[in-house]
C-alpha cells in the first residue's frame, strides 16, 4: 500500500513535551499543597487533555470545583512555560522536511488544548510545515474519536486508508484504527511498545527516519 498523507501527534511524537507538563502540573499541585509527582509517572497521565491531566494529578478526594480550579491554574501557568525545555525529537525536523520534498501534505491532530498546539507548532517548527494543525475544541470529541482525524483527511483531498497517522500512545493506535487510517508507533515517546501493539499499530519507528524506509509514499 501507498499512502498520500500524514497526520502526527504532538506530545510525544512529533516534541518532547513532558518536563514542561511536569513542572506545570507540579506548581499548580505546590500551590494547593498537595503531593507532587516524579516525571516518570506523567508519562502515563498525559494523553486524553488537560482536563483529564489535572484530574489525574490532583488526590483522588479533589473536590469538582477544585479540579475546575486547578485546571485554569494550569493553562496559565504553562502558557508562560510551555516552551522552556518542550523541543523536537531528534531526526523530526529532517523527517518532515523529507516528506515536504516528496510534496506529501501533513498535518497534526492532539488532545492537546488548540491554542497551546499552534503556539508551540508555530515555535518550533518552520511556517507552512503543516497544511492544518487541530488541538482540543469545544465541541469536537477527543481522540481515540476519528472525527478530527476523518476531517483533517478530508481538507487534504485524501482517503482515510491513504493516510499514515503517527502516534505514542494507545489514544493515537485507537484513533487511527477507529479512522481506517494505518498506524504507526513511535518508539521514543511517553509510552511502550507493548502499548502501542496490543492497540494496534501495524507498524513500530525506532527513529524519525525510519518513517520513509518503512512506509512508501506518492504524491497525490
């Protein structure tokens, strides 16, 4: 099979994010006095939004309007720091700019809140990089839904089964399982390849690179 298109997770698969979602969750759980947690355990919290983020972090007695609370504590908070240590995994940037030469359109569909995902993309990554970039919305299901995904297809002139949807996480294999989508696992993200497998990736990078050698490309 050839495919035309890619869409990408962020968190995890396109930037290492997690120190600055560690550090921002964990200054929001100091400021209630709450324990904090190492990085290692984020890995596992992150991945469904922020919402879901801050509800994990919080002691399971937080009250409804403390997580409500807590979660607009965050935003404003890692909207001042959401780029002091977040940057692309090695071989990304080479890894886009070599499907770009093969006039491959792509785009990024996150769980990540919409405004966060353009302002890190638009940070660190070159202009017109990506043909669309989709975070989390009001009144657009999260992943694993394929709705966003099916869309973000759909504005690329392509089929779902002509698509590669990148991921490190059982949320991104779900959701491009859910679209009929080919997916693919990366191996340098938030979580293992065991995840990754049991939800069905079909095919597993090691390297950013591995992604040409491993899936064949045409333009459409």
């Amino acid at each position: 099979m050839q495919y035309k298109a890619v869409i990408f997770d962020l968190d995890g698969t396109l930037v290492n994010s997690l120190n600055d979602l560690t550090d921002s969750v964990n200054t929001v759980l100091k400021g209630y006095g709450f324990p904090l947690h190492p990085l290692e355990k984020y890995r596992i919290m992150v991945g469904n939004g922020i919402k879901k983020l801050v509800e994990r972090a919080l002691p399971a007695t937080a009250s409804t309007e403390t997580v409500e609370e807590a979660l607009v504590k965050f935003k404003e908070i890692y909207a001042v720091h959401q780029l002091d240590k977040t940057a692309p995994y090695a071989g990304i940037t080479a890894m886009l700019n070599a499907l770009k030469a093969k006039k491959i359109p792509l785009a990024v569909c996150t769980n990540k809140h919409d405004e966060a995902a353009k302002k890190i993309i638009a940070a660190l990554f070159a202009k017109g990089t990506f043909q669309e970039i989709i975070g989390d919305l009001p009144g657009l299901k999260r992943k694993p839904d394929p709705h966003k995904v099916l869309m973000l297809a759909a504005h690329m002139s392509v089929k779902p089964e002509e698509v590669a949807y990148l991921g490190d996480s059982s949320v991104d294999m779900q959701t491009a399982v859910n679209a009929g989508m080919l997916p693919v696992g990366v191996l340098w993200g938030f979580r293992s390849k065991e995840e990754l497998l049991e939800n069905g990736a079909k095919i597993l990078l090691e390297r950013p690179a591995d992604l040409l050698s491993k899936v064949v490309f045409y333009a459409k």
